[in-house]
C-alpha cells in the first residue's frame, strides 16, 4: 500500500507518516517498505495527472508491505493506527485465502479435464467462463469522505 493511502487510512499527514519511518528505519527491511523509482513515480504521476508545479506530491513515495503495514503502527503508536492496522491485515489474509482457493479451484478443474477429456469439455469450458472475472459494467460507484464532500 501506498503512503498517502495509509497516512488517509490512520488519519495523520502524509508527511508525519514518512518522517515516524524515517526516524525508525531500521524498523523496515526491504522486505517490509520500499520508495518507488524515479521511473515508477513518473509513471505514477502521469497516471493520475499530478502537478509538477504547484500542488501534488514531489518526492518519491513510500510502499509497504504487509509486514511493513504491520510495523506501521507500532512506530504511529495511536490506538486507531492499532484499529486500522488489524482491519488492514485482516484483509491482505482474506485476499491471500481467496486467491489461494482461486489457484487449488483450477488446479483441480486442469486435473479433472485432463482425467475426463472430451466427455465434459462443454462443462469445463462453462465452469472456466464463471471462474474468469468480468469487465464492470457502466459507471463506477465512488464514495467520498465528510471532508471531499465540503471541498
């Protein structure tokens, strides 16, 4: 997860964020945060139509990990930093589950096709079809926050 989501997520500045990191570095292996390239940023930027002038973000932000969201608050040390930070983890684990049950679901429809061969193959292929996801259709639904709102 980015920076700037979680710093909106735990309710504090992007900046007192990157600076509690910052202060306890050794706290983040590689492995748990890393700062995009000057490329990744570019692109990053472009994507989503960023100032270079005035207004948006001008230095390279922070990503992190699971592991690094988890360490997050021990360094924030607010008890809603706490709060989000189950809520996150909580969520990277019914992620993994899904897409684990996703995996062992093809795996053992490739075994069953291979097994039955052309006796079921319309079978196979409608089962495949539900398990590929679908293209949303028409507008998407977007929330805003009490503060987006008074903007």
């Amino acid at each position: 997860m980015i920076d700037v989501d979680l710093a909106e997520l735990y309710g504090v500045e992007t900046k007192y964020l990157t600076r509690q990191v910052r202060r306890n570095i050794d706290r983040f292996p590689a492995d748990f945060m890393f700062q995009l390239t000057v490329e990744e940023f570019a692109n990053l930027r472009s994507h989503f139509g960023t100032s270079r002038s005035w207004g948006g973000r001008r230095y390279r932000p922070y990503v992190f990990t699971e592991q690094g969201v988890a360490m997050l608050s021990s360094v924030l040390g607010s008890k809603r930093a706490v709060q989000v930070n189950i809520q996150i983890i909580r969520t990277f684990v019914q992620l993994r589950q899904l897409l684990t049950t996703h995996k062992d679901l093809a795996r053992k429809l490739s075994t069953l096709e291979r097994k039955y061969d052309e006796q079921f193959k319309v079978v196979f292929d409608a089962i495949r079809a539900l398990m590929t996801p679908s293209e949303p259709k028409g507008k998407r639904i977007e929330f805003a926050t009490d503060d987006e709102k008074s903007k």
